[in-house]
C-alpha cells in the first residue's frame, strides 16, 4: 500500500445516532462474521472491549490533559509517529470528537510498564482459568468501573497477535442505559467517548510504510492524532465489518516501532 500524505481538512460528518437501528446494523454484520483465531504459539492471550455508547458533544468532548500542551511539546509526543512530524493538521489531542454513538477509548496511564500514554481499549490479560469473554468483562469493571454482562454483547472480531506477545480478542459491546465509566487511575489515565463518525471519516484509515516492517502500519485519525494497531487494527475492523459490512481482515496490518516494545 502507497504512504498516506498529510491529513487534508475534511468535511463535516454528523452524528450518528444511538438507537435500536444502529444496534441492529451492528449485531446483523458481527453475526455474519467469521471470526478470525490465532492460536497462542507462545503469545500470552488478552481481551478487550469495543463498547458502542451514547455521548454528548458538550459532556464529552474535551480532552483538558492534551489539549493545553505546547508546541515543543507536541512534537516530542509525535516524534515516534510515523509520518507525523510534518503534519500540520496533527495535535496530539481529541478535542471535539464526541456526539452521538460513540465507541470508549482509554489513555493508558504514564506510570505503567508497558505502553504507557498509549490509546487503548478496555481489556488485559486472560486470567488462569477465565475466558476470554469474562476477561473482558473482568477488565472493563476493573478499568473503567463498567459492570457489563453476556446481555450486552454484540458479537466478536478477529484476533490479533502483537509484536509485544499477546494475541487481543476483540468483543464488542453495547450500553443502552445510564451507566458512567470512570478511569480508574492506577491503570487508566482518562476515558473518552469518541464518535462513530470519527471512524467513518473518508480520510480513514492511512497505511504508511516504515523501514524495520515489509506489512503498511494502520493508522485511525481521530480528531488531531492517530490511533495505531492493536487498538487502531481493532477499530478499523470494527468500522469495516461490524459499521459497514465488509469481510476486512487486519491481523497483517503493523504496529509502530514504539508499539512493539
């Protein structure tokens, strides 16, 4: 795949709402889905959550940890990024990208060993003797205080093994009620609801080459930054198969070098 350029300014997409037909569409293509599983090989096993909920562009919208940063400070943050340096439309930050049915991403906390400051979605490692259903279900209580139960699951998507060892088993949820996620900060250092028309932007996904891979590392635009693989791969497919339908497969898709540490 050829490199993706500088992200133009795009058009505005509105809200997609967050009701019984967008429920129905999502459910009716995850259970079309065959998903894709990669056995362990030697990989630790890990799940995660797409949580599909509603958000309010007011309530939700601001991202006060990033947004303050200054220059110098932006582009150490989007040093590591590949093809960002020179991105005039790249901030860091995710101002602005709630309303309407959203999906809940994480920032994982600066503190933490492993992939610190990176986007993430809800989910960990496979506890002995759980599945990966109830590792998921497990870890989102455990994270962002959700209690989520079988009665909210949509359906699942592909695994997808990371340079670090683990293979991620994606499942998607959805929220109908008033239920708040709350960070927890000893492993989450803010909670966002970001809308679905983020990952519908016709300027999404890029594919960009780097060096060290011969496999095009995805990139998700979400308002000023990228989100990468694993949690950018999860949601490129959610977009694709679960939003419109597609049979897409993302398990060849790269991570970044800073990723797969």
């Amino acid at each position: 795949m050829p490199d993706s350029a500088a992200m133009p300014a795009m058009p505005e997409v509105g809200e997609i709402a967050h009701d019984d037909a967008l429920r129905e569409r999502l459910a009716a293509n995850l259970t079309r889905h065959e998903v894709r599983q990669h056995p362990g090989e030697g990989r630790k096993h890990a799940a995660v959550a797409v949580i599909v909920l509603d958000s309010d562009a007011d309530l939700h919208g601001s991202d006060p940890a990033f947004s303050g940063l200054g220059a110098d400070e932006r582009r150490e943050l989007l040093a590591e990024i590949p093809g960002a340096i020179d991105d005039p439309m790249l901030t860091g930050d995710v101002e602005g990208t709630a309303g309407g049915a959203a999906v809940l991403l994480t920032r994982r906390g600066s503190h933490l060993r492993g992939h610190r400051g990176q986007w993430a979605l809800p989910g960990g490692r496979v506890d002995r003797g759980e599945t990966l259903l109830e590792a998921a279900i497990r870890e989102c209580s455990e994270e962002v205080g959700l209690e989520l139960t079988c009665d909210d699951l949509l359906g699942q998507l592909d695994d997808y093994p990371t340079r670090s060892g683990y293979v991620i088993s994606p499942f998607v949820f959805w929220l109908t009620d008033d239920r708040e996620p709350v960070a927890n900060p000893a492993e989450v250092a803010s909670v966002h609801r970001v809308s679905l028309r983020e990952l519908i932007r016709p300027d999404s996904p890029r594919f960009v080459s780097i060096p060290e891979s011969d496999r095009p590392v995805v990139q998700v635009p979400i308002g000023g930054d990228l989100i990468h693989a694993p949690t950018g791969a999860v949601l490129y497919q959610f977009r694709a198969v679960a939003y419109d339908g597609l049979n897409t497969r993302v398990d060849e898709l790269e991570q970044p070098v800073f990723a797969w540490r």
